[in-house]
C-alpha cells in the first residue's frame, strides 16, 4: 500500500525522467493508417479506457478489426473480444482490409475466378504468412462477463498490450441487475483491469439511434446508448459519422468523420477520414 502514497514532489522527480524520454520515442499504440488522427492524439496508450461509439452500420467493426491488424503487425499482443460478428466475419474483413478485395465478391464467392490468379495468391499468401505470425487471439461470443474476460487474456504465454470489446453494449446482465447496471459495472471493471495489467482497452458502443433516426445529425457524448457510465469512466471517446448512409445521392461516399469527442490525455476535435465501405478499410489520403 504505502508505493501508492507519496509526496508530489518526490514523484514528479522520479517522473520526470520519464517525461523526458518521451522524446523521439515511438507512440505505445500507433494508428499508423490514420496518421494525421494518430498525431492528433499521440497514439493510444495502455491503461486506458478507449470507446468508439457511433450508430448502427456506420463502420465502428471495421476501424476496430483494422486497428486490431495494425497494433498486431506493429508486434503488439491482441485480444479481439467479438460479441456480433462469427470468427470467420472477421477474417473475412481482416482479408477484405489488408488486400482491398472487395467484400461483396467473396460474400458472393464470385471471388473464386479472381483466386486461381497469380497476383491474388501473392496477395492471399503474403497475408496469411503476416498473419499467423502475429500474437492475436480473436474470440468468439464469450468474454461478455468480466470474470471471463479475464481469464482468457491470461490463458496464454503472453499478456495483452490491447483488448478490444466489440461491442459494449452485448455484455451479460447479471441476475437481479437491469442492463444498465450490468454494462455499468463491466466498464467500470474493464478499466480497472486494463489498469491492473497494463494494457489499453478499446469498446465499440453503440450511438442511440432514436435520437436522431434518418437524420445525418452527427452523434454526441450523450447520445451512447445504455450506460451513463461511457462517457463518464471512458479515458477518450472517439464518435464515428458516416453521412452518406443517410443521403446518398449528394454525398461522397467515401467521406468521413471522426470526432475526438473526449480525451482525457490531450486534443479533442474532429478529422475528415476516407473510407472504403467495399474493403471495411479506412484511409486518409486517397494515395496512403
């Protein structure tokens, strides 16, 4: 007990240091395909809590799995908690993402004529040979109560720089809680786990569709659907806007916003991304 009491003064001494060899040093958790946003907010970091919120099909999987693949490329140990989506959905947008192949054609398996190709299988073999070197372990339904959870992020040699929830709102309701005391008490937790050991905790949530349904109004703070306790225990809050979905005949359909709505760290603020709905892949220059 008595490491966690100290005087301002003798910690700041210690810590300074640290600041100090911030400097030149990469970022914990680099959104290197979103470097503008990534800079923005200097990467994300363990011992957070991060939520992604937005409405229904506005593309909230899509930046998690990419985000996923990238911390994993980056040699980063990833745990995808997917309480939606099967295992092979996923891989499927991991694919689609990683070597822009349009998703559509393999929903289809109209992709087979594409496959017997070479310049495919050259896609398809240098994905799969950076994949399975990677440490990401991608789970499948369980893992919606924080006991679980737990337990299999410590299953396996190594421990978790990040764990993604997706989505928040799917935890389970424990007996004799309403909904919104149980996803309360699973936020609440999950942050004190990613605190406790040491890893950064990223939770699609979704935007209450009610509030504004066929409207392109974008989402708020309030707005997150089911606990009060997001936007208050969430170290940053990311609100995701695709405003095409509601008119498609005078907007691009490759705009898009991302709003840093909180950020305990630093900036907040809003930037124009690209995405590519056909690929579940998100960019910010048409030429990255």
């Amino acid at each position: 007990m008595i490491e966690h009491i100290s005087h301002p003064s003798d910690t700041f001494r210690k810590h300074w240091e640290t600041i100090l060899s911030r400097d030149g040093a990469p970022k914990e958790l680099s959104i290197d395909f979103l470097p503008e946003l990534n800079n923005k907010i200097w990467g994300l970091k363990k011992k957070k809590l991060v939520v992604v919120g937005a409405r229904p099909s506005m593309g909230k999987s899509s930046l998690l799995l990419q985000m996923a693949y990238s911390f994993a490329l980056q040699g980063k140990n990833v745990f995808f908690f997917s309480f939606e989506m099967s295992k092979e959905v996923c891989v499927e947008r991991l694919f689609s993402c990683a070597c822009e192949v349009d998703n559509w054609k393999m929903t289809t398996g109209k992709i087979a004529k594409e496959a017997k190709g070479a310049i495919f299988n050259a896609k398809l073999t240098n994905f799969y040979s950076k994949l399975e070197k990677t440490n990401f372990v991608l789970v499948e339904s369980i893992g919606r109560n924080l006991p679980h959870l737990s337990k299999i992020t410590t299953m396996f040699p190594f421990k978790p720089d990040v764990v993604f929830i997706d989505y928040g709102n799917m935890v389970d309701t424990e007996t004799r809680k309403t909904k919104k005391e149980s996803i309360d008490e699973y936020i609440k937790g999950l942050r004190a786990l990613a605190i406790h050991n040491d890893f950064c905790a990223i939770m699609a949530a979704q935007i209450n569709r009610k509030t504004h349904d066929k409207k392109a109004k974008e989402p708020q703070l309030w707005e997150l659907k089911d606990s009060g306790n997001l936007e208050e225990t969430a170290d940053m809050v990311l609100l995701l806007h695709w405003p095409y979905w509601y008119d498609r005949e005078i907007i691009a359909v490759n705009d898009y916003r991302i709003d840093i709505a909180k950020n305990r760290d630093g900036r907040t603020g809003y930037k124009k991304v690209l995405f590519y709905p056909e690929w579940s892949k998100f960019k910010e220059d048409a030429n990255t």
